[in-house]
C-alpha cells in the first residue's frame, strides 16, 4: 500500500514520533511511506529509512490553511494513493475538504486520527468525517462520540500509540558508563532506591502532589525523589516555587531537578516507581507505556489514559484520584513487595497491525 500521513508537524512530540514509528513499521513490511507536514527534527530520520517527506504548513490557522486544499488534492491525485490518515483536527479539515472534491472512483480512503480530547466545534467536527476514525484511548473515543455522534461513519477505533521497544528494549542492560556517570554527577543516588516522576515543570502536572508523597514517603523509607523535564516559557517562577516547597516538606536533600534528560530508557530501568499525576486526565499515558516497557512499575490515576494501559500491565498501581493516602500507600507496598509487570499490546508492531488491519478493511469495502 501507499500510505499518507498528515500531521501539523514532525517535531519531537508524541503525535511526531508515533507518526514516525508507524512510518518506519509500513517500510519494514514493504509499503510506502509519505508524510505530509510543516516539517522538523524528525524529517531526516524519516528519510533516512527510506520514507518520503512533504511540506505543507498544515500548522496554521484553520481558514488561512483553506488555500492548501487544492495543492493538497493535486498532491494526492499525483501520488495514486492508496490511504490518507490525517492526524489532528486542522489536519482531518483540509484532507477532508481535499478528498471530497477527487473523483469518487479516484480518490484514496480516508482515516482520520484523533490523539488528544476536542470540544464540539466546526473544525473539531472534521475529525470525525473520515471514512474510519481512530482514536489513541477510549476516553479519546469516547469524547467523539460524546461530541461528534452525529458525524461518524461508525464508532472509532481504539489504536493506542505504541512503545517502540528498540529503543526502549527492557532485556538490554544499562551500561555501567551510563550509571557511573549519574552517580559522578550526583553522588547523593548511589545505593538509593528512586522514585521518578518525568512531568514538565507547571502547574497541573501533579509536582506537588508527588512532592508530598515523596516527603510522607522518606520519614518510612530511604527513597530519593528525581523529577525530569523542562520549565516551560516564563516557567522560572513555578519551578522557584517547586523547589522552596521541597525544602519546606524536608525534602532538600530527598529530591534533585534533572531538567529535560535524553536518557530516560536508562532512567525507567533504574527506577523503582515512575509517576502519571496530571491533575485533568491526559488522553493518552506515553510515560505510563514507555516506563511499563522497561519494567518500572507505574503508579497513575484511575480515570485517565494511563489507566487504560495499567489496566492491561499493572493494575496494582492505579489509585483514586485526590487520595494522597492512597498514593503513599501503593508506593509504600510497591517498595516492600515488588510485583511483575506484564507488559503487551502496547508496542508500535501493535499499532501498526492494528492500523493495516482497518486500512485492509476499507479497502475491501465499497
């Protein structure tokens, strides 16, 4: 088959690298793959495999984006495609506006692919509008249906994005450079057990309620608190925050800021306990799936897109949202009685057969 992605563009967020990782799954099965985008970092692993790039500045303002319809239709038209899977709202309004006006017996199918939760609106309703609809959660899908019952076809199809375990490989070791490293630069870790919570630093990513479980956490156990990931613009004043409100909890010597890390396969291994603590349900739980692939186990909330993954893979570290005793508690239990992590279902091989089969199944149907 020849396959069309469209997505605003290939940077190095989570719809970027699962844009990628499919794309680099249909070249090792012998299709083709095309990515239509603005571009980004991500272009020269793309072409590098093998695959094709566009650019289109898909990015924009929905309106100002309407003059891309035509190119976009002639784009298509030339590449006899066999498949377009517009990713993201803005993205699903031009593809759609694009294909309705091929020839019915010319145009290729078309998917369209939610990854995040939209409100009822004109351009959100375009998600909604392809032939097959995919969405990355069921509460994902579950908010479709809820906003745009109307529009779709059939329900969505659950496709979560998947790990791809080449890169996070749980049977590889961590290399004793990398650990020796770590421990040069912070020798307050060494012999200490960890428990990390990669979330970027501002309001609403659950730091401070992992602050004060870690502080109810060190009083019973010899545990260090390490939180990965960048300030966002401006953020300098909530990260000052952050920081006083550990050393008010007695955690100043407990807990280290690491900053962004491009190492966080290593970080996952070594970890007793990572964390999932959005205040507002995240659609999707990236972190929950990366770390469960290099058997970390993860405590998360119950009602957001990591429950679905620690549903399958580890259901003993899902808690009630607003019970902090209960994140101490299975914290606390996960410590003393260290359980398996079953992980599956949650690779990018899944996502990919998953995605073939429903584009196989349109295909074959009128």
């Amino acid at each position: 088959m020849r396959i069309v992605q469209l997505l605003p563009e290939l940077d190095s967020g989570d719809l970027a690298r699962t844009t990628l990782d499919f794309a680099s799954e249909l070249l090792r099965l012998g299709h083709e793959a095309i990515v239509i985008s603005n571009g980004g970092e991500l272009v020269p692993r793309l072409t590098l495999r093998g695959g094709r790039h566009i650019r289109m500045p898909l990015q924009g303002n929905p309106l100002w984006s309407l003059r891309l319809v035509r190119r976009l239709r002639r784009t298509l038209a030339e590449l006899e495609v066999d498949v377009v899977h517009a990713r993201g709202a803005v993205p699903a309004w031009i593809a759609w506006r694009a294909w309705r006006g091929m020839p019915a017996d010319k145009r290729p199918r078309l998917v369209t692919g939610a990854h995040d939760f939209y409100r009822k609106s004109f351009y959100g309703a375009a998600l909604a509008a392809g032939e097959r609809v995919t969405a990355v959660s069921r509460c994902v899908a579950d908010s479709l249906q809820l906003h745009f019952s109307g529009k779709l076809n059939q329900p969505p199809r659950v496709v979560h994005y998947g790990v791809n375990t080449r890169e996070f490989d749980r049977d590889a070791p961590v290399s004793g450079q990398w650990q020796l490293r770590l421990l040069n630069q912070y020798p307050q870790l060494e012999g200490r057990h960890w428990l990390l919570m990669p979330a970027r630093l501002e309001p609403g990513q659950g730091l401070i309620p992992f602050l004060r479980m870690l502080a109810a956490v060190v009083s019973q156990r010899d545990v260090f608190g390490l939180i990965v990931g960048d300030s966002c613009a401006g953020g300098e004043k909530y990260s000052r925050k952050l920081e006083q409100m550990a050393v008010e909890l007695g955690l100043a010597d407990r807990v280290l800021f690491l900053g962004p890390r491009r190492d966080m396969r290593e970080l996952y291994a070594s970890s007793q306990v990572c964390y999932s603590l959005a205040e507002q349900p995240e659609p999707y739980g990236r972190v929950a799936a990366e770390a469960l692939a290099m058997n970390c186990p993860v405590v998360a909330y119950a009602d957001c897109g990591s429950a679905e993954v620690l549903q399958r893979c580890f259901p003993q570290g899902l808690v009630e949202r607003g019970n902090p005793d209960a994140l101490v508690e299975t914290t606390l239990r996960i410590l003393d009685q260290p359980q398996m992590v079953r992980f599956s279902d949650f690779t990018h091989e899944d996502t990919a057969a998953q995605t073939l089969a429903l584009y196989r199944e349109l295909l074959q149907t009128a």
